[in-house]
C-alpha cells in the first residue's frame, strides 16, 4: 500500500512526521480517512482522535482544533494541541474534567460556560484516547 507524509504540527511542536498508510481525522462535518495520493483538500477539525496507520501498527493522537491540509502527497495537520495517546498525562486530564464539571455544575452567571464545555470535551476526548493507547 502507498504512504503519504503526515505532519502534525501545534504552535509548539512537531508531533508526528511520519508516513503514513492511512489518516483518520475528526472534521467538523465529521471523520474523513486520507490515503496516499488523496486529491487536494482543507478541512477545520474539531476535538477528538486522528487514527493513523504508521508501519502497519494505528497510532492515536489527541487533537483540539485546526485545520488538516492535504496537497501532494503530504497532509499537514495544523492543531491548537496535540499529544500521542503515550503522552497524554490522565492524572491532568482527570484534574481538568472535574474542574470543567464543578463550573458546569456551579450554574453560575460569572462562570463562561462555552469556555468550561470546551475544557470538558478536551478533558473526555483525552481520557478516551490514553485508553487506547
Ligand atoms: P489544562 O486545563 O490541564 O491545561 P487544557 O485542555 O486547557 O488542559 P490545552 O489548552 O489543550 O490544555 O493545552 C495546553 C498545553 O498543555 C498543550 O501543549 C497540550 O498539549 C498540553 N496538555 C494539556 N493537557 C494535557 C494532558 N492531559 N496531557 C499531556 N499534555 C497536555
């Protein structure tokens, strides 16, 4: 099977460079798969797992947020952050979902509840994703 070049980048760090068989990515329309010498495409994504498929093993990333590219043969994922399911710390995670809860809980007008479901959603998708590791 043909690869193509996977580049997952956060304003931070280089995440993953790799070649890849296979991208699952979670789009805001929904998830899309990418595979080598896909036609050309942008798409916004929003919090959730890429899957991809490196050297016959899947590998699982946490994403939240930005754009996926995917032009020549190299797909470009540019995200808010990132992390490999290893490196995802579910004590943090854990720490983050209660507190976006309590906020959420507290029915409170101070308390930007956008702002809190948004911690919430990355807090869940994080321990989802450290379970498949
Ligand atoms: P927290 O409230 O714990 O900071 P957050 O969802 O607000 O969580 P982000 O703004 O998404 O954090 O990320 C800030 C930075 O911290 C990024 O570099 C991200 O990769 C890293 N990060 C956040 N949470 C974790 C985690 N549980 N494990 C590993 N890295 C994390």
């Amino acid at each position: 099977m043909g690869t193509l070049q996977l580049e997952v980048v956060t304003p931070d760090k280089t995440v993953i460079s790799a070649e890849a068989e296979m991208v699952v990515c979670p789009g805001v329309e929904g998830e899309f798969g990418v595979l080598s010498q896909h036609v050309s495409l942008l798409s916004a994504l929003k919090t959730g797992p890429l899957r991809c498929r490196i050297s016959d093993r899947d590998e699982y990333l946490f994403i939240s947020g930005g754009f996926a590219d995917v032009n020549s043969n190299v797909m470009t994922v540019l995200a808010e952050s990132a992390e490999r399911a290893a490196d995802i710390d579910t004590a943090r995670a854990q720490a983050a979902r209660d507190r976006a809860e309590k906020r959420l809980a507290a029915h409170d007008d101070a308390v930007d509840a956008a702002r809190a479901e948004s911690a919430l959603t990355r807090a869940v998708n994080r321990l989802r994703i450290a379970g498949l590791r």
